[in-house]
C-alpha cells in the first residue's frame, strides 16, 4: 500500500483546506520545494501534489513550481486545472509521473479519453463526493453523478485509477469513510486512492484492512502529517513491517 503526502499549493504556499473550501486554508510552508524534499527524506516513494490556484482558475498556475518538485528523487502525480490537451503535455514533459483529472473526465468525456489515449497508463481520475455527490471545478460545481454513475465511462475511456475524496472529512482528521471506500472498491475495476480523513495510525491500519481484503491501492495524507497526528515515518515503516511479514496485499501499481 502506497502512503503519498499531499503538497497543496495556493498562492505559492504549501496549505490544506478544510472541505475543499478556499477561504479556510491553512498555511503549513511558504516553500512548497523544501516541504516535497522533507518527505522525500522521511521515506516517501510518490507524492500528491495539488495546483489549487489551477483548479479555481482552470488553467495551471504553479507549473514552474511542480516542476522543481519532479526533480527530487521520488515520483510525482499531479492534479488542479489540467482541462485541455496542452496542459497535461506540459506537465508530462516537466517530470510529472501520473496525470490527475477531474473536471473534464466528468463534464468532458471526449477529451478526456483522447488525454488518456496520450498517456496510457499514467491518467487517473479524482472522484470527489460530498454526501455521495460528485463534484468538479475545484469542488463547487454539483456534476449530478455519483461514482456509481461515473465509474463506467471513466473505466472505458483508459483512466489508469481511481482517487476517492469524502469532502466532508477532508482535512477535517476525522477518520476516513470506511463503506463507502469499500463500495467504491467494489465497484471498480481500477485501482483505487482513499482521500480524506486519516489523522493517526490507527487510519493507516484501517485502509491497510482494506488493502489487503478490497484492493485500495493506497492513501493520501495532508493535515495529519502537516500537525503531526500521524507521522509520516512511523507510518511508512509499518507498511513496510506487514510487507516484510507476507502481507503485501494487491499488487502496488
């Protein structure tokens, strides 16, 4: 199971939002760099990094930025703002590992399977849910779907996994939503990416549960590691501990 720490840049600065919302951020860094290179040192083999200005404006804001950051010895999947073709060429000559969409994979499917056909194997899709409703354009838009509705068409169209956000506990530490990442495993075919929730250890071995029973491929962690509720370290070396004990679970993509 893949543990990635969540970089969000907002206005240069590495923040967490509570909920998705931009008026309630939280500013842990103001070198979004220096932090990437902290959990390159603490033992992380992927990060998550979010261009938030990117996702509120449509376009990418923090390029330059992201692209400092896919010079470090670790690997990179990025999302905010990719709604067109040149976008996600720039990123995927800047160093970038794995595409996120979300906006276009709901609102545009044309383009996004002409974007995974691109990239095969390297385009993911967040699928950010609040009370079990998607939303889109940096989550304020209600698309009308479910991800009962989406997985489907996103299936088809080439995305390469799944990344599930359970907004109302996004950066609020109160524990991941169990059911509902255990239907959306269910449901998909794809590998699946739990967001939102996980403050302490006692999360990572609950998602760990479900790595080895359901398939998640692995978790995302911002405000737990940031306030250090969950240590990054502590957490990667228990992975690695049930690994080493012949528990590695569904293979790691």
């Amino acid at each position: 199971m893949i543990i990635y720490p969540a970089i969000d840049i907002k206005d240069g600065q590495c923040v967490r939002l509570r909920r998705g919302k931009a008026e309630e951020s939280t500013v842990f860094s103001a070198d979004p760099l220096q932090t990437a290179e902290h959990w390159v040192r603490q033992g992380a083999s992927w990060l998550h990094v979010i261009d938030l200005d990117g996702a509120f404006q449509g376009s990418p804001v923090n390029l330059k930025l992201i692209s400092a950051i896919c010079s470090l010895p670790v690997r990179v999947q990025v999302g905010g703002g990719i709604r067109d073709e040149e976008t996600a060429r720039r990123y995927m000559q800047a160093g970038v590992s794995r595409l996120i969409l979300g906006t276009i994979a709901l609102e545009d499917p044309a383009l996004h399977a002409r974007i995974c056909a691109l990239f095969p194997g390297r385009v993911g899709v967040s699928l950010d849910a609040e009370n079990g409703r998607l939303k889109s354009r940096g989550w304020v838009n209600d698309c009308g779907l479910t991800a009962e509705d989406a997985l489907p068409g996103l299936t088809e169209r080439g995305s390469a996994f799944i990344i599930y956000t359970d907004i109302e506990r996004d950066g609020m530490r109160s524990g991941p939503n169990l059911e509902a990442l255990r239907k959306i495993c269910a449901l998909s075919s794809l590998p699946v990416i739990a967001a939102g929730g996980v403050a302490a250890l006692a999360d990572v071995r609950d998602l760990y549960g479900l790595h080895l029973k359901d398939g998640l491929e692995g978790l995302i962690t911002g405000r737990a590691i940031y306030e250090r509720t969950l240590k990054l370290h502590e957490a990667l070396a228990w992975v690695e501990a049930q690994r080493r004990m012949g528990n590695p679970g569904a293979p790691v993509v």
